[in-house]
C-alpha cells in the first residue's frame, strides 16, 4: 500500500507545480505522465510527440525528484482508496483473487492482492517522503527511451536532469520462501443467492525468467489461453456453462502460477469442475496432436509482431524484457523459440506446472448450493463469507454444509 501511495502522489505535486500545474502542462503537450507500482516494479512513465522529447524528461526529472506529497491529495488519495476497497469486496472476482494469492504465496508480499482499510488509516506523509528517499535511487533504476530520439542530445539531457542523483547503499529486500502445496483444497466465499460461481484453480508455476517459458506458453495456449483453446471450447462452445473460460501463467520476478478461471451458472458448478479437471489432465496425458500445437505457435508467433507496431507495445515489450531480467536477444530470438517448441514439450511442461492434485481450488458463490456439487473434489473445505480477508480461525465442522450459520466466522470441513 506505501507503494502504491507513493507512486500515485508523485505527479501530484511538485516543489515547482501544483497537482493542476503539472497536468495542464501536459496537456498543453499532447502527452501522458503517470507513475504505477506492481507486484514488482514501480514505473514512471511519459510519451509526447517527438517535438516535445526535450521537455518531457524535464518534467519527470521534476516529479522524481522534488515531489511534496501535498496533505491535502494524501487525504483525497485515502479516501478514494477506502472507497475503491470497498467496490473491489463487493466484486466476485476480487474475492476470488484475494483467496487464491493467500493459499499460493503464504506469507510472501505476493499473497497480498490490495491493502486492508487500516493500512490505509496509517498513510502519513512522512512515512511517504522517508520511503521515496530509500526507494527511489540511480542505483536501483533503469532509464528506457522508444522514439525517434537523436541519441547524443539525449544523453546529454539525461547528464544534466540526472547526473547529481545521489547513489545510496541499496539492498534488496528479502522475503520468505513460498511453502509448496501437497494436496488439492476447496475454499469457497460465500454469496448468498449469487446466480453464478467464480472458479479458480491455481498451483505455482514459473517465474517470469524461467527456461520453461516458451514452452509453458505454447502449452497454455493449447489448454485456456484464448476462443480456440480447450477448455473454453469445452466449457462454452460443447457444454454452454459460461461465456469464457481460460487458462493463464501468472509470471511474476520471483514466482509465478498457473490459473484456470472461468464464471458459470450456480447449478453447473461441478458439473464444471469435471470438465475442468477432464482437460487439465488431457493436457499432461495425451500428446497435443501436430495441427493443433502448430495453430497454438502459429498464434504466438504472428500476434508478436503487432504488439511492438506501436510506441506504447514496443515500450512494454524492452521494459519487460530488461525488469525480468530476460536475455539481451529476447525480442528478436522469440519467434524461433516459440516455433522449436514440440509436442514433448508440451506434455513435459504440463505434467511440471499443472498439477490437479495440488490445486487451490477458490470458488465465489452460494456455499449453499455449491458444496453440495464440489466437496467430493477435495480433501479439505473452508468457508469464508465476503468480509473476511484473512484465514484467522474460527469454528471447525466434519461433515455437511447446516441449513443456517453465522457468518462471521469460518469453516473449515474435513470430508
């Protein structure tokens, strides 16, 4: 959450513009200023026209460098944050993340999905400006340009906007290893007469660095990634539960997993689940046949380009490449690595990285009309309702959903 905070209010005033100032004169530009922070990195971002390309690196110099944190955006900030939480705990998908992050990294930062209320609360502007000087540092940052850019004026920019940053001692931080999973588990958040169930299904998987990648992707596209893939074939196209089901590698810079997603009707939960579990083990079973590994790469491969047509694709593509850390000849060497993928490949990177056995399986919905459909699926069953966000206790049950209980506790049945 100081993260956030932090690279939120840095473009809301400066020593030298008001939160006002600084955006009118962009938009005097023609441009964009913007400043995000991820699971992994925090980005500051700007693009003009090339006309402009000698004020634009001024004026992120100036919010780098000389931002106040101005009270009075820090107020409006909170409150927009504390109202943001509550829209995000009323949306099924939210929940069902949340959960899913919680049984995937344990007590690694990844677990945690959004800041809780009183993390908010505790937002003071000193604690901002103390962790943008320890944070914010040469040594501990990139400078990426994509444009039409004449590199000896730019560098000569870049010596004098940036040439008196002040190196620190940086260290990185360190964080608890993330427990693997040995059994497959059910946790449902409870929605009283919800007309649909959110499903998740997650294992760890790869880090975005990973030697697997190309081969985990082409797999992912065969099984979820896209309209023609198996699993959205099978749960819309065949048996007509939901409007989308997919697959997708969550590749972050320490960890990763893989997640098969997809909202369907209450009553056709487990029926969903069968077909699920049908296509997660299809995957590592059976040899993907030549035509449809070949479609899959044919994909890949031909959609690359188009995403580095524009400015903004390209730009996404070399901050990626050079922030994970991924080889010098990524971009141009991508095609051939997806295309020497083979069917072994495949079904080696499938038994590696989908594991039904090892499932955190998260499902948003009526608990009342879903247990009944999915306990046989796992060896244990916890029941939250939408307020709780954390797994801190509460009342154990063996055997069947009551007819009624209290919700602010949680369940935890053993079948």
């Amino acid at each position: 959450g100081l993260t956030s905070a932090v690279a939120f209010l840095l473009t809301e005033g400066t020593q030298k513009y008001s939160s006002r100032e600084l955006a009118e004169k962009i938009e005097r530009l023609g441009g964009s200023l913007s400043a995000n922070s991820s699971n992994d990195f925090t980005i500051l971002a700007a693009s003009a026209l090339s006309i402009y390309s000698e004020e634009i690196p001024t004026l992120m110099a100036e919010v780098l460098f000389r931002p106040i944190f101005p009270e009075k955006e820090l107020d409006l900030y909170k409150r927009n944050a504390l109202e943001n939480l509550k829209f995000q705990r009323s949306q099924p998908s939210f929940l069902a993340m949340e959960q899913t992050a919680r049984l995937l990294y344990g007590n690694h930062p990844y677990a945690t999905v959004s800041p809780k209320a009183a993390d908010y609360e505790k937002l003071d502007r000193e604690t901002l400006v103390k962790f943008h000087e320890s944070a914010c540092q040469p040594n501990n940052a990139v400078l990426i340009v994509v444009g039409d850019i004449e590199r000896k004026k730019l560098m000569e920019q870049v010596a004098e906007l940036f040439a008196e940053w002040p190196r620190h001692q940086f260290t990185p931080a360190t964080f608890s290893a993330i427990n693997g999973r040995n059994s497959r588990t059910l946790t449902v958040v409870d929605r009283p007469a919800s007309a649909q169930s959110n499903i998740v299904l997650a294992n760890a998987a790869i880090p975005r660095n990973h030697p697997d990648h190309f081969a985990a992707t082409v797999m992912n596209q065969v099984l979820g990634a896209g309209a023609s893939s198996r699993v959205f074939m099978n749960l819309r196209e065949e048996k007509g539960y939901t409007y989308g089901a997919y697959t997708r590698l969550d590749s972050k810079k320490l960890a990763g997993d893989f997640e098969a997603t997809a909202e369907v009707r209450t009553a056709v939960t487990g029926p969903s689940l069968k077909e699920f579990f049908y296509e997660l083990n299809r995957i590592r079973d059976e040899r993907v046949p030549d035509d449809e590994l070949q479609d899959a790469k044919s994909f890949l491969t031909g959609v690359f380009p188009i995403r580095a047509e524009t400015q903004e694709g390209l730009s996404s593509l070399v901050v990626n490449q050079i922030l994970y850390g991924l080889p010098d000849d990524y971009l141009q060497t991508y095609r051939e690595n997806i295309d020497a993928i083979t069917a072994d490949d495949v079904q080696r990177v499938a038994n590696a990285y989908v594991q039904p056995d090892k499932l955190a399986m998260v499902i948003v919905g009526d608990a009342k009309e879903i247990l009944p459909q999915t306990l046989a699926y796992s060896d244990h069953t916890e029941v939250f309702d939408t307020d709780v966000d954390d797994a801190y206790g509460g009342g154990a049950l063996t055997g069947t959903l009551p007819s009624f209980y209290d919700n602010s506790f949680v369940w935890s049945i053993d079948s």
